[in-house]
C-alpha cells in the first residue's frame, strides 16, 4: 500500500512538473537586440534611437545596436523592419513617413501592419513669418489668405513632406488657399523666409528656433496640444480657434504578432530608458520634443493623423 502510495506521489509530481516546465515563458530577452532606424545617421531619428538604445540597455540587461537602414524616403527601413521576425530582437523606429508613403502607393503596407510599442516625440508644425510681417496672428493672417486666395507663399521642404502636409491641413481647416513653394529640406526655406522671398512656413520649433530668438521670424502659432516649452508665448492653434493637431513624429515598433510577454519586456524597459534622467537631459539639449504614448493612445493618434494625412494628400494631388 505504501509503496503504491510513493508511485502515485511520483507520478503527480513528476506530472505537475511536466505541466510547469511546458507553461514556462521562454526568458527574454537572452541576446543581443536589434533597433532599425530608416534614416541616416546624424538625424533627428538617429539621434534619438541612439541616446534611447544607451539609457535602455541597463534595463533590457542586453547590447541594443542601432542600425541605419536607409533609401526610398524611409521605404527601406520601415520594411527591413516589418519582415524581421517577430521574436522581439528587432524594433523598429518608426517615423511619420509611414502615414505618407502607403496613399502615395510607395510600399505596400502601413502602420496597421505593426505592433505598436510607444511614441518617442512629436515635434508640431509651427506657422511662422518674418518679424515685420503684417501678420500678427493667426488670424490676421487667414483673414488675409481668405480676401487673397493663393498670395501667400508658404515654403515647406519638399512636395508630399511632413510640412507640406502641414500647410495643406491648414488650408483645409481653415477654409484658405495658399501657395506652396517646395524647397530641398526645411532650412533653404527659412533661409528664403528670412530673406523675404516668401512669407511664411510651416516647419518645426526647432527649425526656425535660432531665428526666433535672433528677432528675424515671429511664430504665430504651433499645431500641437500644448504650447512649446521653448516659445510658452506662442499660442497653440486650437487657442487660436482651429483644431489643428499635426507634425512629425516617432515610435518604436515591432513585427505583427510579436509575442505579448516579449512586448511587455521591451515596453517597460524602453519606458525606463525614456524616463531616465541621462535621456531627458540628452533629448532637452537636442532639442527633441519629447511626447511619450503608450501603445494604445499612440495607435489612437496614428489612426486620426492617417485620415488627416490621405485626406490632405488626396486634395494637393500626392494621393495614388
């Protein structure tokens, strides 16, 4: 009887042991992990996953190497990325060019075909003149545009860019008519503002920042939910009277079906990196403007941003 009874122990034992060892998550994460930047090294983009991956790995407990996957206005990179597989050691940094490139029939997938970790930063787009521009608000200057269809000339960096888009929102929102005056980047076309030959632009804070507070240009209003901590002065546009919410930005990102627990990893840990002193001061002198959003209000954003954008490229002609 005893002995039948140390039988059937070892069985339950040897059973319930099987059962743990096969519920087990596999440990995450065991090497080294990959983040996928689509644009070159030195940018924005660049510089913000390279100070993240730094602060992020004494968290993440492993090396996060970046590599700079460039070419096809960030085509390249955002599809290096979705092919990995979905174990977790790649990520991906994922920038607004995912909202512009699918209506232009340039790649054949879109942020829906990621999972969503985090936003990193948005940096809004910002109306900006000359300081002796006759335009002291915004609405002097709709005002302006709506009695002079087509008369101002607003620069941006390049046709179907992020502030091209920009200015496009702003005609659509409110009600007006302007001339786009493309330009290879944002800084010829400030360079342009400065100079007179245009009058306005809607480029990020931090382009026209120096010329700003060297008294050149003026800023009338950012399109962001708060007002920029570098300028506090300058009215956002909903203060304004339009609901415009818009501008470049960057998340992290990771293959379609990668597994939850391995997400939740790489969520917390990038978190943690984020929220890190070092990071907060490295992006503060960088000039990033840093705009943290977890996985589902980032997927909330991108699904408004992406109807605003097809919508605005659709009207200009860069929508397929």
């Amino acid at each position: 009887m005893m002995k039948k009874m140390f039988v059937l122990l070892l069985v339950f034992l040897f059973v319930i042991s099987f059962a743990g060892c096969g519920g087990q998550v596999e440990k995450f994460p065991t090497k080294p992990v990959t983040l996928i930047v689509p644009w070159a090294a030195g940018g924005g983009t660049d510089t913000i996953a390279r100070g993240l991956a730094k602060q992020t790995e004494k968290f993440l407990g492993q090396t996060i190497t970046v590599n700079n996957v460039t070419g096809g206005g960030g085509a390249a990179g955002h599809g290096a990325g979705l092919s990995a597989k979905n174990d977790g050691y790649t990520v991906t940094v994922i920038t607004f060019e995912l909202l512009s490139l699918p209506p232009q029939k340039l790649v054949p997938f879109t942020y829906k075909d990621f999972d969503l970790l985090m936003r990193l930063n948005a940096d809004p787009a910002a109306l900006t003149v000359k300081a002796d521009s006759p335009f002291k608000t915004v609405k002097d200057f709709v005002e302006y545009a709506k009695a002079n269809p087509g008369k101002i000339n607003v620069g941006n960096a390049g046709p179907a860019s992020v502030w091209h888009i920009a200015a496009g929102l702003l005609e659509e929102k409110a009600g007006i008519k302007l001339n786009h005056v493309p330009f290879n980047g944002a800084a010829p076309a400030v360079t342009d503002l400065v100079g007179g030959h245009i009058q306005a632009v809607t480029v990020s804070p931090a382009e026209v920042r120096s010329q700003v507070n060297a008294g050149q240009l003026r800023m009338l209003a950012v399109m962001s939910d708060n007002r920029n901590p570098h300028f506090p002065e300058v009215p956002t546009f909903k203060e304004a009277g339009y609901d415009i919410i818009f501008g470049t930005w960057r998340g992290l990102a990771v293959p379609k079906d990668t597994p939850e627990n391995v997400k939740n990893v790489l969520k917390e840990s990038f978190k943690k990196g984020f929220d890190s002193p070092e990071f907060q001061d490295f992006a503060k002198n960088a000039g990033l403007g840093l705009a943290y959003a977890p996985a589902e209000q980032f997927k909330t954003f991108l699904e408004t941003a992406s109807t605003d954008v097809e919508a605005v490229m659709m009207r200009l002609g860069l929508a397929k």
